[in-house]
C-alpha cells in the first residue's frame, strides 16, 4: 500500500513537473522588452474552446504556425487552422472571401491592399493597443493608421538596393573601397564586372535590371534627384525631364556602356544563375537568394547618390505588416485575435522571426541594434540608411507595374520613344487611380523640404 | 442539319416515360442553367453599366460609362485584333496541319495508330504544364530553342520578349497543342471514304493530288465545319497560355480580350469595365457564329433548292 | 512500270520522313521536360543545353512529394475528378438522348440557350458565382466543385451530336417492344456510344484534373486542397526551381496520359464519328 502511495506521489510529481516544464518551455519564446504589455498567466475566452481559421501566404507559413503553436500552448483552448495560398492568390482570394461575407477571421495582409480591404475589416481593439505605448515600442506607427485606426501594424522595413556577387567583384580586381559613391562610379563598376565572348555578347552583365527592377530602379534614381512619385496633390504621377534622365541613365547603362542586355533572364533569376555580376532589387531578394542560391555569396548596397553629395532620399521604403481581422468576427473570436495580435506584437522574438523572414529591418525600436540585424549585411545597411528612405504609404501596385510596361517593356524592348512612353503611362496610371483613395505620404518625409513637389 | 424526330407522324402522343425524361430534361437545364450561368451572366451584364468594386463594396450606376471608356481606350482595338489574328490563325493552322498531317498518317500501310498516338498526345496535356515548358524552351540566353536555331545559323532571337514575336510565339505553341485534335477527325472522315473511289479516279488518268482535291477535300467538308465552328468559340476566349508565357507583353502586344478584362478585373479591381469588355467581345462572337450558321444554312437550302 | 513503284517508294519514304521529323517536333517538349525533370539545376541552365541528363537524380521528386502533403492532394484530386467526370458523362448522355431523340415543343430554343452560355467569359462571372456559393454555404465544401459543373455545355452539344448518329430504327424498334425510354437509353442507345462516352471521358478528365483558379478560391482548408493548387505553392515558393517546376509537370501530366494510352482506341475513334456527323 505504501508503494502504492510512493508510486503515486512520484507519478504526480513527475506529471507535475512535465506540465511547468511544458508551461515554462511556452513561455521560453516570448520575451518582451517593450512597453506594450501581455499578461502569459491570464485566461483566454472563459478557457472555452476555439478555433481560428488563419490564412497565410506560402512563405510565411512556417513562421506563423510555430508563433501560433506557441500561443496554443499558452492558451491550449485556441486552435489554429492555417491555410496556405500562393503568393499571387491569396489576395485574390481574399478579395472574393471576404465581402462575400466568408473568409477566415484573420490574414496574412500586404499594405498595397488596404485601400481595396478596408471596408471589410476590424480595427485592432484600441484598448489592448494603446497608441502610445505602440509609438513607444515602433517606428512606422502612425503611418499604419487609417482614419486613426489600426488595421495592422508594420513590422518589417523593405527597401531596395544593389547586389553584387562576390565571387565576381573580387575576380574583377575590386574590393570594398570601390563600392560605388556616384551613379558614374557605378557604371564604371558595372563595365569592369561585364564579360563577353569571342563574337562580343554578354556572358555575364556586369548590371541587370530586366524584368522586375527597372521600374523600381527609375523611381529611386528620380529620389536622388529629389523628385517624389507623386506631385503636390498627392495623386498625379509625376513624369518630367528628371525622369526621363532617369530613363535615359539606365538605357545608356545596356546601349552605350554595353554592361547588361535584354535578352538575358530576369534579373533575379540572372543573378541567382551566375550570370549578371550586379541587380538592384529588394532587400527581400537576400532571403531568396539564401533558399534558392545558396552558393552564391552577395554583398548588398544602397543606391549611391548622383555626385557623392547626400542625396535628398536614396530610396524608397515599404513595410510588411501584421495580420488583418475579418469584419465578421463575432466578439469572442474578437477579443481572442486581439489577445493573440498582442501576443504577437508584444513578443521581440516573434517580430524578429517575422523580420528576418520577410528580410527586413524590424521597426521594434528595440531590435533595430540588435547584432543579427546589425551583422546582417542587407539589413544593417537599410537600417543605416532609415531615415533617408522615403516612405509613400500604400500606393497601388498599379503604378510600378505600368512603369515596367512602358519602360522596360516600351522603351527598352521595342525602343519607344521616351516622351510618348511618358505621356501613355501618366494616362493610363490616372485612369487606374481612380479607384483607390489613396493619397501619398511623401510630403510627410522627414526630409520633404529636400523634395521638389510640383 | 435537322434530324428527323422519331415520334412525330407514329404517334403523337408521348409514352409515360418520355414524357417524365423530357420533364427532367426541361427542369434540370433550365433551373442549373439559370442558376449556374444566367444569373450570374445577368448580374455582370447590369455590372457593366455600374461602377462595380467587389472588394470595396462599390455597386454605382454610371451609364454607359464603363462602355464610352472602354471604346475610348487604344487597347481594346489592340486585344480585339490580337484576339480576331490568333483565333484565325490557330484555327486555319490546326486545320490545315491537322488534314496535312491525316494525309500523311491514312497513305501509311504500317504504324497508322502509333503515329496518331504520338500527334494526339500534345491534346491530352494540361495548358498549364505545357506552357511553362515552352516558355523555358522560347527563354533567349539559355533556352533551347535558340541554341539549336544556332547551329543551323540562326541568328539570336527574343521570342516572346519581342512584341513582334510574342503573339505568334504562342499561337505556335497552341497550335503545336492542338494539330491532333483536326488530325483525329479528319483521319477518321479519311477512313470513312470508300476505297472504290480512288480506284475509280485512278482508272481515268488522276493524279493522287487531284484524286485528293476532288475526292477527298469534299467529302471531309462537314468535319471541316465541325473543326472550324469548336476552334472559333473557344480561341476567342483564350486566356491561359497568354497569362502564363507572355502576361500580354511585351507592354501589351498580346494582350487578348480575356486577358485585358482579367486585367481590369483582378488587376485593376474594376468589374464593372470588366465585364463591359466581356460584352463586347460577346457581341462579336455572336456575330460571326450568325454568320457562319447563316452560310451553312444557305448551302443546305442550296442543295435542298 | 519499273518507274512509277520507284516513285511510290520513293514518296513513301519522304512520307515517312515528314511524319517521323513532326512526331519528333510534337514529343521533343514532353521528353525534354521528363528528362529535365531529373536534372539538377545547374545544368538545366547550362548553355548549350544538355538533353539527357548528365547526372541523373531524384531530388525534384523528393522535394515535391515530401514537403506538399502531395499524397492528400493527390487523392483529393484522383477522387474529385472520377465523381465529377462520372457525373458528367452521365447527364451529357441523358440530355444528349433527348435532344437528339425525343421531340417537344421548345427543344430547339432550350439547346439554344445552352450553348449560348459558352460565349461568355469566365472572368466575369467569378463574382456571382461566388456570391452563389456563399448564398448556399458551399465555400469551402466540395459541393460548391461539384455542383455548379454537374453538366457541361460542351458535353451535351457532343453527345447530342453522336446521339443523332445511333439508328432511330433501333429505337424506335425498342419502343415498339414495348421498352420504357429509361430502359431503351440506359441498355440499348448508351452501350452502342461508349466511343463517345471515353472521348468526352478524356476530355473531362483532363479539365477537371487541371482546374484551378475555382478550386483554389473555394477550398479554404489544405486537407482538400486539390493538386493543381497544392503544385501552385509549390511554384510560389521555389519558382527559381527549374527542376520542381519541371518534375511538377510531369507530375501533373502523367495521370491524364495514362488515362489516354489505356482508353486511346475507343476515344480516338469517339471524336471522330463525332466530327463527321457534325
């Protein structure tokens, strides 16, 4: 009988002991170091069971469910259902989903949407979020608000920048030192780096910018120049003889220099297979290029201004955010998701994980010195260069994509003229405007004096 | 054209059971029919004189505005044009090479059915698959295709990031897909012709040539029709392909009808002008299928007359 | 006389020749896409491009049925597609017979209207319809896959068109014996079109198999994902990959090959009497 009791007491123990370490394990993730405060120890839906429908874009999955595992383990009452999607349908299945009335009752969201969503959405609970102790804890606070309220907050800085492969400047006979200070220095680069065969084609370019760069390559040129993408109303796109030097630079670049072509692939793709020496892309490319070209080492750096004089911008900046809430939720599944986006956006290491997956530098003020993003070379480098990026809020993705229509494709593939490309893309980003709201936030630039509105 | 019903004259009246058949019939269709297609083609038709954003729960009227636009806008005669050059082409290609190609295959004494195998196989492979593979094959620095134009001194060629090139880049690939289809049926009408014939024509003096002009050609001209009426309707509407190996470029150069409305759909987030689209180029199917059924319908009064 | 069967070798042989040179032109694409399916990717960049491949591996495969969950989407496919064919081929038949052999007043009008709705595009109709299956509470269920494609225009037009070419004797001698129209359809006018019935087949298959853009929106959870959007993920996510992309293709052609080389007799000779009755 006193086995029996002994067995016992050493089973409950051991039970015990397994159930604080499970607890304790759940909690090992969290750690906050900001002033947005979450209680670990409270009850979550009166401990009432329940079930989220979560729905993420592909590559996000795995960093959302680990957060979300965690969470369960915390709460072992709320589930999590993810659902992936592909990274061009999510939001395509969002916009069927949710105002039709279904959907899930929280998304992975891209700011470039907000303008279609919002009507279908529920702002963060104010309660849980203050805005001050957000402000205290964030950059890019109040950029995320609408009509003062939050519909996610952004978590991760993307930028652009110029990748070289390594391997390649070293062969060329360079080294850090010449890590370009003027658009010039960079052709120059650009020339030394290009390789041809005997007939005199491009076996390596020293630059790509085909595909998916140039038209994010002419608007940070136009930066330098200190010409914003849209004019004083915050609406016209502005096309004036600045950009069309722009244009005129990067055409020279594959023409004149010979230094890229546009028979090569795509510039990432180019790149990740050895052969273009530079691209210009966004900061995100640093996370690909580690999954999908993992061989090939890359250094990173930002757009070097005009004549080596600071530019009034280097480039532009964009922000990843957190998730959006359904409209539809009911209130219990409300106050759980408010719980759960503060469990998120209170934990450094969940905003870290999310950072470094998107590749970006994390707006958790704390994080932004943090040795990994520091030591990172893509990130460390954005975040040197922060607060001379300019941020235009959420503009429609519309507009960089007519510019890739008329000057990549108009211009660099048919050899349009450039006035006439000018003139067609103003028409047809006009004509795209009009549904959307949207007005740009760049004469918000802390440096706006700098720019040039028209 | 019209079959001869079998009940009429015998007995008027319907049997129990073909009466419950053609009810089920007439009940079925038209409720999934009208549930299925005309309430949703109705929706979209009153959404094109609105300003229609699913997403933002926008539903305005605004006339005819989406239409004026529409009309008023360079691309529509730009994809109304590719639409009308690739639906024609495609579809006198696959013709022409699909009865080429049946000739060749039906004057074999051995290996007919492995060589219809083979040229049938492009029909049965998903769009999808096949159009990632050629865009691989058309890619200009590292993809086949212009390695082996090289060896026979082909200069370098963009392919479909050409605007001159692009479109027909992809109607080749189409037609390359879907040759076997006519090849298929034209084979079988081959079949069907009495052998008598040839030997006939052969015994007044025929070349196999003019034997095949005013034998051959005639008789294959209802699956000719039939080849010709398929092809048309769904060319028209083509949307994968494109999307997949060009996304209407270079700039627009094979922009075709559906592409550009997907465009103003998804892209764009504007149904309403979408769906303009859509109507316009309804018009222009009808049309031309009024047109071919008239043309048919003449001859047959013809031969009647 | 010596001459003319020189001739006649002589033509055979260039026949032979064209034949054996487009055969090469019409499978180049699918062989090259098997063999690059097993390349590394490296080398399917590589200038000049290899044919066969020089190191041969598994490792496309092993990505794509390893990380995907592929067997689940693979059996959703395979089942999806066999109810929803099956389905179809039945109510194609059905309406076909009666179009083709009954007679009543509005049949004409009646297949008027259904043919016009192929002349719509689709883009347009995605909202309504989607709307439709939120209405009925379908989102998410297979129902709302299978339902709204319970017929299909395209196979009542064919059946109807093969329908009229089985003897109305036969029929009408049927009717005479006293047989019900149930009874004459299902045992006498269906065994005499499975010709048509494996054409259709294969067609259905085919599109079933490979839809999804509606699949995609309408499925919200990964356990019933199809394949096709199970494989987009995939795409999304490594679409650097030449191999996956290529072993994915592969994957996803396979199926309906098979399908094809095991029914090619009865649904070449399908779509053919279907075209000469057109």
């Amino acid at each position: 009988m006193k086995k029996l009791v002994a067995c016992l007491l050493v089973l409950l123990m051991l039970t015990g002991m397994v159930t604080i370490a499970g607890a304790e394990s759940a909690r090992e993730g969290y750690v906050n170091t900001g002033k947005l405060q979450y209680d670990l120890n409270h009850e979550v839906n009166n401990g009432e069971d329940m079930t989220l429908e979560f729905w993420v874009q592909v590559e996000l999955a795995e960093t959302y469910q680990k957060w979300c595992d965690a969470y369960t383990a915390l709460h072992p009452n709320i589930k999590f259902n993810i659902t992936q999607g592909s990274n061009e349908d999510h939001f395509k299945k969002l916009g069927m989903a949710l105002p039709a009335g279904s959907g899930p009752h929280l998304f992975h969201m891209h700011n470039s949407f907000i303008d279609q969503f919002m009507v279908n959405l529920k702002p963060y609970d104010p309660a849980v979020f203050p805005l001050d102790d957000l402000r205290e804890d964030y950059i890019f606070v109040d950029e995320s608000l609408y009509g003062g309220n939050m519909y996610y907050q952004g978590l991760a800085v993307m930028s652009c920048g110029v990748f070289y492969n390594k391997q390649m400047w070293a062969d060329a006979g360079l080294t850090e030192n010449d890590i370009p200070k003027t658009w010039d220095e960079l052709a120059e680069v650009a020339q030394k780096l290009t390789q041809y065969d005997e007939n005199g084609n491009i076996t390596v370019a020293g630059f790509n910018y085909n595909e998916m760069s140039m038209e994010y390559l002419i608007t940070a040129l136009h930066y330098h120049l200190g010409v914003p993408m849209f004019g004083a109303d915050g609406r016209t796109p502005v096309f004036n003889d600045g950009f069309k030097k722009c244009v005129e630079w990067l055409r020279d670049l594959y023409t004149e220099k010979k230094v890229g072509s546009v028979e090569l692939p795509m510039s990432i793709l180019s790149f990740s297979q050895g052969t273009s020496a530079m691209t210009y892309i966004g900061t995100w490319f640093g996370n690909w290029m580690k999954v999908n070209a993992p061989d090939i080492e890359y250094g990173f750096f930002i757009l070097p201004s005009v004549d080596g004089n600071p530019a009034p911008a280097y480039d532009r900046s964009n922000i990843e955010v957190s998730p959006s809430i359904n409209a539809n939720v009911t209130d219990a599944e409300y106050a759980v998701i408010n719980d759960f986006l503060c469990y998120l956006l209170s934990n450094d290491n969940f905003v870290l994980d999310f950072a470094l997956k998107q590749y970006g530098t994390p707006t958790k003020k704390c994080l932004i010195d943090n040795p990994d993003v520091q030591a990172d070379e893509v990130l460390g480098t954005t975040a040197r260069y922060m607060d001379r990026l300019i941020y235009p809020g959420a503009y429609p993705d519309v507009y960089h994509s007519t510019i890739k229509k008329y000057f990549y494709d108009e211009v660099m593939l048919n050899g349009m003229d450039i006035q006439e490309a000018m003139d067609a893309c103003k028409e047809e980003i006009m004509d795209a405007m009009e549904t959307t709201e949207f007005v740009s936030e760049e004469n918000k630039y802390p440096h706006a004096d700098e720019l040039v509105f028209e | 054209m019209h079959q001869q019903p079998v009940v009429r004259g015998k007995s008027r009246r319907l049997s129990q059971s073909q009466r419950v058949m053609i009810g089920i019939t007439v009940v079925a269709l038209i409720v999934y029919y009208a549930v299925f297609f005309v309430f949703p083609i109705g929706y979209a038709f009153v959404g094109s004189f609105f300003n229609w954003m699913p997403t933002k729960r926008v539903f305005t009227p605004i006339g005819l505005e989406n239409y004026r636009k529409i009309l008023g806008q360079s691309t529509l005669g730009l994809a109304m044009r590719n639409t009308l050059v690739f639906t024609a082409v495609v579809t006198l290609g696959r013709t022409v090479l699909g009865l080429l190609i049946a000739a060749l295959i039906h004057g074999l004494n051995h290996g007919k059915s492995l060589f219809r195998t083979i040229y049938f196989i492009p029909v049965v492979t998903s769009t999808v698959a096949v159009s990632m593979v050629w865009k691989w094959m058309y890619e200009p620095s590292n993809g086949p295709l212009n390695y082996y134009l090289g060896l026979f001194g082909v200069p370098s060629q963009r392919f479909l990031k050409d605007s001159a090139q692009a479109l027909w880049c992809v109607m080749a690939m189409t037609v390359w897909k879907e040759t076997g289809y006519a090849m298929v049926m034209y084979m079988a009408g081959m079949t069907g012709i009495p052998g008598t014939l040839y030997e006939a024509a052969e015994i007044d003096g025929c070349t196999r040539l003019k034997a095949f002009r005013y034998i051959t050609l005639p008789l294959l001209k209802t699956t000719t029709e039939f080849v010709l009426l398929t092809s048309f309707v769904s060319y028209c509407q083509t949307f994968t392909q494109i999307d997949l190996m060009t996304g209407g470029g270079p700039g627009k150069a094979s922009y075709t009808m559906v592409y550009y409305l997907y465009q103003e759909a998804f892209g764009n987030n504007r149904f309403g002008r979408a769906s303009a689209i859509a109507f316009v180029l309804f018009a222009v199917i009808l049309v031309f299928s009024v047109l071919q059924l008239r043309i048919t319908r003449g001859k047959e009064a013809e031969k009647h007359a | 006389m010596h001459e003319s069967r020189q001739k006649v070798i002589l033509t055979g042989s260039i026949r032979l020749l064209i034949l054996c040179i487009g055969a090469c032109v019409m499978l180049y694409p699918f062989i090259y896409m098997i063999l690059s399916s097993f390349k590394l990717n490296a080398e399917i960049i590589r200038t000049p491009p290899t044919f066969f491949p020089e190191t041969f591996t598994w490792s496309n495969y092993g990505k794509v049925f390893l990380e995907n969950r592929f067997g689940r989407f693979f059996f959703n496919s395979i089942w999806l597609t066999v109810v929803k064919t099956t389905l179809i081929l039945y109510s194609s038949a059905f309406f076909g017979y009666v179009f083709s052999k009954l007679s009543f007043r509005g049949k004409d009008a009646l297949f008027l209207f259904v043919l016009a709705t192929m002349m719509i595009p689709w883009p347009v109709t995605i909202v309504p319809q989607y709307q439709l299956m939120t209405w009925f509470g379908w989102v998410g269920e297979y129902t709302s896959l299978i339902i709204p494609s319970l017929f299909s225009t395209f196979g009542i037009y064919m059946m109807r068109q093969y329908m009229a070419a089985v003897p109305d004797e036969l029929v009408e001698a049927a009717r005479i014996d006293g047989a019900g129209e149930f009874t004459i359809f299902h045992r006498i006018v269906m065994p005499d079109v499975t010709a048509a019935l494996s054409a259709l087949g294969i067609f259905q298959f085919l599109w079933v198999w490979d839809d999804y853009l509606w699949p995609f929106l309408m499925l919200q959870s990964m356990d019933r994902y199809t394949l096709p959007v199970g494989l987009s993920l995939f795409n999304g996510q490594y679409f650097n990959d030449n191999g996956g992309i290529f072993a994915a293709a592969t994957i996803s052609v396979m199926p309906v090959i098979i399908v094809y080389l095991l029914f090619q007799r009865q649904f070449v000779e399908g779509i053919a009497i279907t075209g000469i009755k057109g």
